[in-house]
C-alpha cells in the first residue's frame, strides 16, 4: 500500500487517468487471439433461447459483464464516475470504483465515490481497496459506496515501479486475511493487470477468498504508467511481466469458487472466450472509459448494449444458451498461450474436443 499524503495521492489518480490510454497497446498482438474456437455449422440455437444472466457467488447479474474499478478522488475523476454509474443503471451492469482511500483519509473527496451510488441507487456496486487497510477501512469503504462488494487489489508490480509505492511487501499476506476477514460483503481480489497464477488463487482461497478477478496484462498498463510517471524511467525494461487473462483462467486451480476476467478485452469476443476458459463474468475497464470520456454516458450505454447483442449472437452460434454453457465449447489454444500450457502442465488438446466429452457423459 502505497503511504503519502492525499494531496499527491490526487495527483497520482490524474495522472492514471492521463497516462491510462497511452499505456494500452494498440494493434499488438494478444492472448485473446491464441484462442480460437472450433465452428461448428450445425451447432447454432435461436438467440431468443439465450439467458445472458450469471449468478457471481450469491449475487444475480443480468449479464456476464461489469464496469471494472477505474477511478475517483478528484474533480475530474468523480466527473467519469458519475457518466460510468449512470451507464451502470440504464444497462444493469455492476459497477467498480478505483480505490476509496484517498475518500476514508480526505473526505472532502468523498463525493466523487458517493456519486456512483447517487447515480445509481439499486445498481450493483463494489467499493475498492488497496491491500494494507484496515478492517475498519474495509467497513467505512463499504458503508461510503452501501457496496454489494469488496474489491481489494493487489498491485505489487505496480508498487515496485511507482515512484512513490510501498517497498516493503511482506506484511501483504496478514493484511488481505484480515481485511477479507473484516468485510461484511463478498470479497472480490483483483490484480491490476498483471494475472494471478495457480500458486496464488490457491492461496486465495485458502484464506476463505471465494471471488477473485484474474486481471491479466494487455490492457492498461500500470508498469507503464509508473514508468513514465518515474523522472529515469523506472523500470521500462520490465515490459510485459506477468500473465494475460486466459493464461491465468488456463492456469487456476479447479473448484476456485468464482472467477472473474478482465485486462486486455477489447471487444465481445475476447469476452465470450473468457468465459468459455472459465470466468464467471468479464470485466471492462479501458474501452468502457473511453467511450464515457469521449460521448459521456450516451454513449457508453450505446456501447454496452451492442455488447450484449453482439454476445448473445456469438453465444447461439456456438450452441450455448447460457455463459456457463460455452465451458462446452471446444477452443483451440495456439502460440505463445499454447506453451504457457505446456510449460504449466495444463492439457490444451483436451479443450479442443470439449463437445464430444459432453455428448459422451450426456450419452
């Protein structure tokens, strides 16, 4: 957890929200794209028959997505929260802040949280933290959003390279098991864009975590960001540490009791194949805010509800009427993401004929 004062905290979020674009890569390559599904002709269901809603832990989502946590604690950044909630209420998708504790240690900056919940009074909404608070944090955080969620980052990359960021980040274990143990909602642990490994959602669910988003690299890029934040550049040579969205997905334990998927998704099929590599839901967080920076609230609603469209076409052509149905589908998994399986010991060929598995245990 990052120690200074709110003022320079302030500063830091808008130069987040500054950097944020220039740090995605534009027209690279992504693990997204080693994922590829088999077509299947005869395969397809009527769209009406598809049921996009999820069931999150204990929570009812009408759709496999959520606005993921960006921002907040500026004027500028409670400007961006107030478009991405009333989005959030027009569509139905659950809602993110960015971390709430510059709001717990200046409360004047409150209300650019407060805001999501004013927007957005019935909505589904997750307060965030930062590992290394309090369990007293943890409750004020969720009174301030009256959240139906915790999210509590864990961003020691992100850390390391901050200028300013912890040093010290061996304590981190005691402080999630008591901040998890504290919250009086669902705890949902999240990366911040460089994935959770095999090791680590183990752990996690040890320490009775039952939601956790894989957040992968490929999206927005916090080392970057630190990096062109650092007067020397920090440590640029560091570009591309860490693991995309599938390969986390690919590489978690089985029975984690919910997996969440965001870094990187770039449109409604790099969405669908999370889902199919086994998330519960998926997580926007970049191509959402752009669309809210540049045509407000409109036009993110527009966006959004061309999402679910164009996913409920994808979800009849593979056959699956349900998110959860697309674990069914047979996807092939090639490059750079096939030899992370390999090296992992994870059976890549048996996710190519997933469909005639089924057929047989239906038999």
């Amino acid at each position: 957890m990052t120690s200074d004062d709110p003022r320079s905290r302030a500063a830091r979020k808008d130069d987040h929200l500054r950097l944020a674009p220039g740090s995605r890569p534009v027209g690279a390559h992504s693990e997204f794209d080693d994922v590829a599904f088999v077509h299947h002709a005869l395969a397809g269901i009527d769209t009406d028959a598809v049921d996009l809603s999820v069931t999150v832990d204990e929570m009812a989502w009408s759709a496999p997505f959520y606005i993921n946590g960006m921002t907040g604690g500026t004027a500028r950044t409670a400007a961006i929260n107030r478009e991405l909630a009333i989005a959030a209420r027009e569509t139905g998708l659950p809602m993110g802040t960015g971390s709430a504790s510059i709001a717990l240690d200046e409360p004047a900056t409150a209300d650019g949280f407060r805001v999501v919940r004013v927007e957005n009074p019935d909505g589904i909404v997750f307060a965030n933290l930062g590992i290394g608070r309090t369990g007293d944090d943890v409750k004020r955080a969720v009174d301030l959003l009256e959240a139906d969620a915790m999210q509590i980052h864990v961003n020691p990359v992100q850390e390391i390279a901050m200028p300013e960021g912890a040093r010290d980040l061996s304590s981190w274990r005691t402080s999630l098991e008591q901040m998890v143990a504290a919250s009086p909602v669902p705890v949902i642990v999240k990366e911040v864009g460089f994935g959770l490994s095999r090791e680590t959602l183990v752990l996690l669910r040890d320490l009775g975590v039952r939601i956790a988003d894989v957040s992968g690299r490929g999206g927005t890029d916090f080392l970057r960001i630190e990096n062109d934040r650092h007067p020397s550049g920090g440590l640029s040579f560091m570009t591309g540490f860490g693991q995309s969205a599938p390969a986390a997905l690919l590489d978690a334990p089985a029975g984690f009791p919910a997996l969440l998927a965001s870094g990187g998704v770039r449109n409604p099929l790099d969405a669908v194949k999370a889902l199919a590599l086994g998330a519960r839901a998926v997580g926007v967080a970049g191509v959402f805010l752009d669309a809210a920076v540049a045509g407000g609230a409109e036009s993110l609603i527009a966006l959004i509800e061309r999402w679910l469209g164009q996913t409920r076409s994808m979800l009849a052509l593979l056959g699956a009427a349900s998110p959860a149905a697309l674990s069914r589908t047979d996807v092939l998994l090639r490059g750079a993401l096939g030899e992370f399986c390999s090296l992992r010991g994870v059976d890549a060929a048996a996710y190519a004929s997933r469909s005639l598995t089924t057929e047989e245990d239906d038999r």
